[in-house]
C-alpha cells in the first residue's frame, strides 16, 4: 500500500507564497547587513560531534541531533561498552557528526580554522537554519533559520552603537514601527552583585530579576530571598525595581546606584556612550530603551545585551537578540577574541508583519502573465511573443496543454495572475495579440511591439 | 587542551568570496525559473526515515544520512534485536528520520501530501542542500545544492520546449558560451530493444550504450554480446554507433530504423517536435543535439531525456540534466501524474565560470567605502556621514578603533574596498569630508551634499 505522506514533527514545507515573504525578509535583513559591511559566510549543516557537544550545557547536549555513522556502525563498538545497552554510552561509540545547533559555535570554529585568511575585525553574516530537538509547540520548530551579525576582533563600542542602528534599518525598512531595542549590560548585573556584597548570588539574582516583567516586583525579591540573598542586600538595590524615566535619567540613577562597583560604573559608562551617539543620529522607527531585568544567557555575554521587543500591538515578545562575549574562540585554542553579534527571529518577524498585514501586495517573483493555448499553430505562434517577453524580464507561462478555455482561466485566476494573452486563427493572420487584464476585464489587440510595450508598462 | 577545529570530510566552509559567487549563479537561475513561471518551495531538511528509504535503490539507502533518535533512544529497542548486535537490523529501531538525498522525493511527497492547495499543472523551483554518504573525492562532496524545476500534471510536451529554452537562458545569462543541450528518449531506447528483439535487454544495451563515447564502438559491441544480446541483434542496430549529421538527419535515420517499432517512432516524434519548436526560435548560446547514447537513470524516466555537457574547453562533463517521468508521485498514493524536470549542477557550474573567469570582477555586495577612525570626536562626526551614505543604498563602514592609519588602510586595501574617508580636526572644522579613490590615490575633499553625489556616481 502506498505511503500517505508526512513530515517529522517540528519541521513545515513552505508553499511558494510563504518561500517568497520569508524570502521578502531575509533580503531585506542581507541588504542592510551589507550596508554595514558585514560579509557572508556559510558552514556545513553538520559538524564533527566533538566541536558542538558541550558548548550549549548539558540541556543543549541533549538537544543536538546526532548523525548515525553510515556503513556497519556497530562494528567499532567494543561488546563490553554495547552489553550495556546504555544511549548516552552508545552515542558517542555510533555517531561521529551532529547538526549544528546554531550559528555562533560554528561560526567561533571558523574563525579559528580560517584566522590566517581572514582580516580582522571580521564582520560576518550568516543566515542558515538549525535544528534542535526540542519538544514541538506554537511558533517553536525542529528545523528553523537563524540570520546572523557579528563582529569579531576588536573591542570598540561603535559596534554596538551600529547594531542598534541595523536593528533600526532592518525593522523600518520592513515597516515594523515601534519596536523596542532593550540594551543592558553585563557588567551592570555583576555591579548589582557587587553592591550587595553577594557576588556568588549573580546568578540566582539575574535570572529572578529577569522575570520582573512577567510576575512582578514582588514576587521577585521572594524568589531572591529563596535563593538566599540577604534582605539588606536587596534593599540596597531596591530602586533598580522602579527603575524610570528616559535613559538618560535611567543612567544617572544607576551612576549613584552602583558608585561603589567599579565594574558596574564601567557598564553604564559604556551604556552612555552608545546613548550618547545614537541621540546625534535618531533612530527612525525603533526606540531604544535601558532595561537592567535583561540577562539572556548571561554565562555567555560579557558587555552588552541586546533584545529587541515586538510592537505592543502583537503580543509576540522578543524579535531579536544578542550581545557581546569576550571570548568566542577560546574553546577552540584562539584567545582574546573579542566579539559582538545581533541576530534576527525570522519566524517571529513573519508572524508580525503577517498579524500587521506589512507583507507587500504583489509577489515580484510570481507569473505576470499567461499564454492561453487554443492549439498546437496557435501555441507555436504564442511561443515567439513569449520567447521576447521572457528576454525583457517577464514572468510568463504558456499553458501547457490545449485545454478547454474555462480550465485556462482558472489557472490564472486561481494563480493571480494579471495578464492572460489569447492567440487565435485571426489573431494570427492579422499578426496580432489579444491582451486582457484579468482584473479590471479589458482587453485590447495589439501588434508583437505594441504587446511588449504594454506589457512592459503594466508589469515591469 | 583546546581542540583543533576541523569540519567533517566532504563538507565545506564558504568564504564571503565563495557565497558570493555561489549566489551570483542561483540569483540567475532563480531569475531564470521565474521568468518561466516557476515557483519556490522549500521542505524540511529532514524526512521521515520511510519516505526516503527504498527510493533511491539499495546503494542509495546505505548512502543516506540516518538522523539518530533523541533522548534514550535505545529503550524501545527489543533486547533480541539488540543481542544480534547488527547495523542494518538495528537502524529502522533507532531512527525515525534521514536527511534528503535528493529534491526529487521530497517533491513528489509535497506534491502528494498538499494535492489538494496545488493548481496544476503545478511548475515548482527549489533550491536546497542534499546530502548523501558517499566517499568524499575531488568535486563530490556529502552536502551539496541541488538546483531543481520540475513541472507535474501535465503530459504537453511544451514543457520540453521550454526546458531547453532555459537552459539556454540560464547559461547565455551567465556568459557560459557553447554548452550542448543532447537530448534523448526513453521510446527511442525501448525501441531498440525491441527491434533488436530482445526487450529483456533494454537495461543491458543501454548500459553499454551510454559507455560509446569513452570506450568506443568495439568495447561497446563486446560488452553487449558478453551480456548475451546476439550479433544480429547488434547488427541490426549498427547505424546507431554511427549516428550522425544534424539533429533533422539523425531523426530521419532513426525513423527507417525503428520504422518496425511503434513506441519507437512514438519517441522519435516527440524530439521532432521539439526540435521543430526550437528551430523556429534559435537557442543563444547552447547547441541541441540528439544523442541515442542518453540513458541517465534509466528505470526513472519515460519520455524526454536531458543532460547538458559543460562547453568542450573545460573538462567537467555535465553541468545539468534531467527527464520526463510518468508516475512520480504512485509511490505515495497519487497515481497518474506525469512531470518533467531539469537540474543544474551548482558546483561543476561554478568550477566551469572559475576556469572561464566568468564571474562578475567587482562584488556588489562588498564594502564600498570606509571611513578611517581618528578617535572620538572624529568618529562621531564621520558616523552621521556614514548614516546617510548607508540610507541611500552604499555599502560602508567605520573602522571601529583608533588604530594606526596604516593599519586602517591595510584593512581597507586587503578587503578591496575602493573608497575610504578621512576626517580629521582640519575637515571638522570645515564641515568637509575627504575622499580617497584607493585605486587611482586621488582625493578630495568635499562638503557632506558633495560627498554624497560623488560616492552616489562612483559606486551605485
């Protein structure tokens, strides 16, 4: 019996018109990546097992698919090791490859493995998908893109300040008004950990701080307290949870607030800085806002954090993301790599400007116009004005098949396609072609030139 | 110790260089399916493991990539199953999913699985990596795009007619001059074995057959009577070793000869049709020629037979190929459904443009201009410069730390970006800009309007 088709669970075919928009987007991202000077690369949808285990914890370990060795994989297995019958044992005896996770390790794999080639700093984008193996939910998939900006090899805050400024360029140029570039950094959080003489609690602090927005201050400093941070010492810090104003005012409640942290100082200072600039240069769409409750996988940023929130309007959450981390490249033998990088939520970017109706009207890539075939002359006939229009740009088909009328413009009609050309004996012995527009229902009988003149005015 | 970074044989990092070029060639056949009337569909990089096994016969399945199962993969797995400690019999128990070994599957199981949302005939494009476990050597490699057009639904051969034409389009637009379209028919093929009066043979012969240009007639005559097709059988079909002359002489030679065959004149007639289309509107650049020899995966295709051969001054063979299929889709359920299909082979494609110097000399989507850092006060001034060169569409950046000028230049030099801009104490306070040209060394120094004019002529 025959199959009836399906996809692993967490992954989607996308139809031509959801390839286009998400296209739509990705273009858009690339072109303003390459405004700032960033350069593409592309890595191997798999890598060697040992590069990508224990880079994401041990929940990531987990998450990464793994590639069975091709050919008797079982042979190398030593019996005792097999016996066992233990996966976590077996894994590593029966897969040599995994799929990447996502693109920042393979990215710091790459500027090791190619550092004598490269210039630093050495901007690059990336924009491939990856694939997790987490549990399937809404808007949360097997298989899905990352789009990729970093810079690595230099220290300079100006990349920050232009990070902002490609988050600006990118959500304008998609029309995606209000967007919130959050920024925090690193070194404020260790500042609260050091103003509250509890530095070994950073952690337990950041990740319940972290979630003031979602249950409220009170409810967080239970959770601080829980975890054994001492009343005196969240009172000591008790403004950073009514923290307001613009973030000018934001910066200077946090200058008194953390006095005492010379790291902590260091991060507003570079806070201020980025403020600073972006305020000659206004940002055009997006707004950029303090927020000290920002963490997002604070074992691995060092200055910096980004994340950029949808419009209120869609209840979306975060669009974007990054920061910087001060050394990449460690784990792979290269030292004092610093590095900053910003990455785009394309899943998430497609349901706003889906639930904002932001995506354009018409599809450039689509057919433009049909060849309606009433019969082999006919169609031979046909051909030849096609032929032209195809060499000056149009997308245009002729139907394949000499099929009733009826069927013929319903393919048309069912693909939007604007433009049908009908082509019958009279239009061949007076050398003509009959355009209609599928739209408004005229038509007219023009000449081959006049036909292309037309066509070229109305489509291209 | 830090691990010495590699990436799995037969896969490959892209440079910026190499993306670049890489997207230069499916930015034109994209264009190219387009104007067609293709459209794009992407499905998951991975199947499920029972879509993809048995498809591709018994080396094709071994050399599929199995995607291990998450999590404890080995409990479900029956303890006298896992005794016999044997590959083939343990696979299919801990693994549910294979990455794609061709776009082809993967198709016929979309076209299957959304029958119902198509309108057909339905023309679709994809392009996406595949990747297959064979033995890594020059120019075959485990992960590689595949370039695919396929039209299903329709049996007109039209769509013949228009792959050829794009071909043509595709590799006239990449400058790829004197590429030979040979084409050949599954009918034809049949035809021969049933003249020769030995249908059995059919895989046989056209085996052999495929080998005349390397090995020769005799070597090709010898293998064919080693496999038991009699010498008349043979002589009989003589003139086809010898087949010659232009594509109208060599029908007319293969009329006489399959005269007693009626699925074989059915075959010579339908590339008589398509040459007849054809000459009526000259190819550019590529040449059609009619080659009996074609078999290319016989047992799957049951018309029309492509392949194009690389033009004779680079020594890549194929650079392209495919064929008419009757029942792609039976294999999930959907019987009768005929499609034609073409591929281009991205890699040989590429190696081909390198050898030919083919590529486009300047990359557009490079830096154009950098702005040299002279500190601070310098750099913010130059930012707002900056700001508004990127908003019209150039490509520029700040170098983000006050290094030594020379350092900024070799930077600016190595990358090849044509323009840098200085501003020092003297331009600030002038409100001017000065303009280097890295190529000629001229320079100049400019008001903000003028720099923009000057930059907008040089560069867009």
């Amino acid at each position: 019996m025959a199959q009836k088709p399906s996809i692993p669970k967490g992954t989607r075919d996308f139809s031509p018109l959801e390839v286009n928009r998400r296209n739509y987007i990705i273009s858009t991202i690339k072109k303003h990546f390459q405004h700032f000077g960033f350069q593409p690369i592309e890595t191997p949808s798999f890598e060697n097992y040992d590069t990508l285990m224990g880079k994401y914890g041990e929940e990531g370990d987990r998450l990464i698919f793994k590639i069975l060795n091709s050919g008797d994989f079982l042979k190398k297995v030593p019996d005792d090791v097999y016996q066992e019958k233990n996966s976590t044992q077996l894994t590593p005896k029966i897969v040599e490859k995994a799929l990447r996770y996502d693109l920042t390790v393979p990215f710091a794999r790459y500027v090791v493995q190619h550092q004598n080639e490269l210039d630093f700093p050495f901007k690059r984008y990336q924009i491939q998908p990856v694939w997790r193996a987490d549990r399937p939910q809404k808007g949360r998939f097997r298989e899905f893109y990352q789009c990729d900006a970093d810079v690595v090899g230099s220290t300079s805050l100006w990349q920050e300040v232009e990070f902002v400024q490609l988050y600006d360029a990118v959500f304008t140029s998609l029309g995606l008004k209000g967007t919130v570039i959050k920024i925090n950094n690193r070194k404020i959080l260790s500042g609260f950990a050091e103003v509250m003489g509890q530095p070994d609690k950073l952690i337990d602090f950041t990740v319940a701080l972290d979630k003031l927005d979602k249950i409220g201050k009170e409810k967080v400093i239970e959770e601080m307290q829980s975890k054994g941070i001492t009343p005196e010492a969240i009172h000591k810090l008790a403004p950073i949870f009514d923290l307001s104003g613009n973030f000018l005012e934001k910066i200077t409640q946090l200058k008194q607030l953390l006095a005492s942290s010379e790291v902590g100082l260091k991060g507003v200072e570079e806070l201020a800085f980025i403020q600073k600039v972006i305020a000659t240069m206004p940002l055009v769409t997006a707004q950029l806002d303090l927020d000290v409750t920002l963490a997002r996988g604070l074992n691995y940023y060092t200055g910096a954090i980004f994340e950029v929130a949808a419009p209120k309007t869609v209840k979306l959450g975060s669009i974007g993301g990054g920061g910087r981390y001060d050394d990449l490249t460690g784990i792979f033998g290269l030292k004092g790599m610093s590095g900053v990088g910003i990455s785009f939520g394309l899943d998430r970017i497609y349901l706003a400007l889906e639930e904002l109706d932001l995506f354009p009207k018409t599809q450039e890539n689509a057919t433009q116009l049909l060849f309606i075939n009433f019969g082999e002359e006919e169609a031979l006939y046909a051909a030849k004005a096609l032929h032209k229009l195809r060499e000056i740009g149009v997308n245009a088909e002729l139907y394949p098949d000499n099929a009733k009328m009826k069927k013929q413009m319903n393919y048309a009609n069912k693909r939007s396609i604007p433009f049908v050309v009908m082509v019958g004996t009279k239009e061949i012995a007076e050398e003509t072609y009959t355009l209609k527009n599928m739209l408004t229902g005229t038509q007219e009988t023009l000449k081959l030139t006049d036909l292309i003149g037309a066509v070229k005015q109305e489509v291209l």
